[in-house]
C-alpha cells in the first residue's frame, strides 16, 4: 500500500490549458473504441495515412502457387519491409518469426479452393485470433455471387466476434466469376462491406476508382491483382493512392517481382511518399543493381 503521509500536494492543475480532444486520422474510425484504434494505428502509418500490406495468403485457395512455395526463403525477408503482413494462421505459426513485431492482418474465413468454387466459406473462433495476437481480420465477401449471403454472414458474424475484443475486420472484395471489375460493381460491393461494418476494404484498381473511394466511407486498401510488370504495378499504386487509397495490400507484384525486396521498397516510397512511379521504378532498378 502506498504512503498515505507526507505525500505533495497536488497542484499542477494548469486549468488555463484545455486538455485536447483529438480526432482519429483514419477516415470514418473516429467513433471506434480504443482498442480498435490502436489496433488500426500499427497497420496504417500515422503520418503518412497510409499502409504497405504484404499479402501472402493466397495458398489457402491455391496451394503454393508462384513466389510462395518455400515462403520461409521468399517471404521472411520481405516482412521487415511491411507496415503489416495478412496470412494465414497456417504461414504465421510455420514461418513468421513471433520477434517479427509486424501487425498481423489474419485470413479469417476460410472455405472452397479454385479447384471447385470460390466463396463458399465459413470463419474460424475468435479465440484463435486473440490466441495469436491479430490486428485485423480479413474475410472474403462475393457481393453478386452464388455464395453471396453465406460470405455477408460471415462478415457480419466476424464484425460481430471482433467487436467483442477490439479487433477490426477488413472485407475483402472477391469477384465473382460473372462479374466485371468496374466501378460500378467495386464501389457496390466496397459499400456493402463498410455499411455491414467492415472497418476496412480491400477491393481492386478500376477505371473511375475514385468514385469507389469516395463513396467508400472506411479507409480503402489495393488489393494487386494478377503479376504486372513493375513499373505498371507502381503505377496502379500510385494511381490507387492520389485517387483515395489508404495504402496496398499487395501480394504477387511484390513476390513474384525480379527482385521482391527492391519492389516492396519502390511501392513504399509510392505508398508513403507519393514518389511518381519513375522515380519509384528509377528506386526499384537501384536497389535491384546494387546486389
Ligand atoms: C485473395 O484472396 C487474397 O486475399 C490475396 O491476399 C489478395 O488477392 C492480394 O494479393 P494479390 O496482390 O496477389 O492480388
């Protein structure tokens, strides 16, 4: 117990100075609870506003597919790199390093593989979230297709557990196999995620996606897409970013560059920087020749 004598008094009360009430940087996270905000504030960078996510989950779909078959060779030394890394529970526990102290955007629903249909999924236990320490969980949802209301379920199921314990979801856009990445469709389907409460989105780069980041009302990050070569996959970066982006969650642009860690490097400078894609492309090439 402490001393209940001979303590000082206290008197800096500075009552002409009045204590701030700061808003939250990210856009329409202002009202969410602490834990939720510190949670978002390790995954986008304060000053900037925006994240560089490096994707590597995509062999819950389709097996080791190129870049991530030996992910402890390709993977691991890209981390350092990342303002957050989504994966996984099966790649975190088997080659991220826990000392890694990257937020963890974790694969959250889980289901059928591209060797049958996409979509149909279901979430795993909260617990095993908190078990491993996540920042964020990421769910498929396939506004238009077959699957449709079984992937809104379980967001609204995920938005729901999360909530619980202060953990953010993002909402993944999946495209279903009859639709057409336009605007039209991207900005439906990154709507119906925020308005079902998703607190972030992923969703793809399309002609008018400034429309689909305005009409966004939570932060929106990029997903990659399909291997580009480098320069136009910076180019989409920054293209994404000055039309309303808050950052990437980029996987095989970044895996399946010539040189990974000269790319995840060149989009960092798009991403916090607003570099042009030259100068990020002339950085690439750089970094890629001093090897
Ligand atoms: C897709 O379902 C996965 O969530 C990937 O993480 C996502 O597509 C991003 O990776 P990429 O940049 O390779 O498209």
């Amino acid at each position: 117990m402490p001393d209940m004598e001979g303590n000082k008094d206290a008197k800096q009360y500075q009552s002409d100075v009045a204590q701030k009430t700061e808003g939250f940087f990210l856009k329409g996270s202002n009202s969410l609870e602490w834990g939720m905000k510190d949670r978002l504030a390790r995954i986008f960078n304060p000053v900037s506003g925006h994240t560089v996510m490096l994707a590597f989950d995509h062999g819950y779909i389709m097996g080791p597919t190129s870049g991530l078959e030996r992910m402890d060779l390709t993977i691991v030394p890209l981390i350092e790199y990342a303002d957050c890394i989504m994966c996984t529970r099966g790649a975190l526990r088997t080659i991220v390093p826990p000392t890694a102290g990257k937020p963890v955007s974790l694969r959250y629903s889980a289901g059928t593989t591209v060797l049958t249909e996409l979509n149909d999924e279901c979430v795993m236990d909260i617990e095993e979230a908190i078990r491993i320490n996540a920042s964020l969980l990421a769910v498929m949802v396939a506004v238009g297709d077959r699957y449709e209301a079984i992937t809104i379920r379980n967001l609204t199921r995920t938005v729901d557990l999360g909530s619980r314990f202060g953990i953010p979801t993002l909402g993944v856009t999946a495209i279903g196999k009859d639709m057409t990445r336009d605007a039209r469709y991207l900005s439906m389907a990154s709507r119906v995620c925020a308005e079902n409460g998703a607190h972030v989105v992923k969703t793809y780069y399309c002609d008018g996606f400034e429309k689909v980041a305005a009409t966004c009302p939570v932060p929106i990050v990029l997903a990659g897409g399909k291997k580009l070569p480098e320069l136009d996959a910076l180019e989409m970066a920054y293209k994404a970013i000055d039309q309303g982006a808050a950052g990437v969650d980029m996987g095989r642009n970044i895996f399946q560059a010539g040189d990974p860690i000269a790319m995840i490097q060149a989009v960092r400078a798009v991403v916090h920087d607003m570099e042009t894609p030259d100068k990020a492309y002339d950085l690439y090439n750089t970094l890629k020749n001093q090897k």
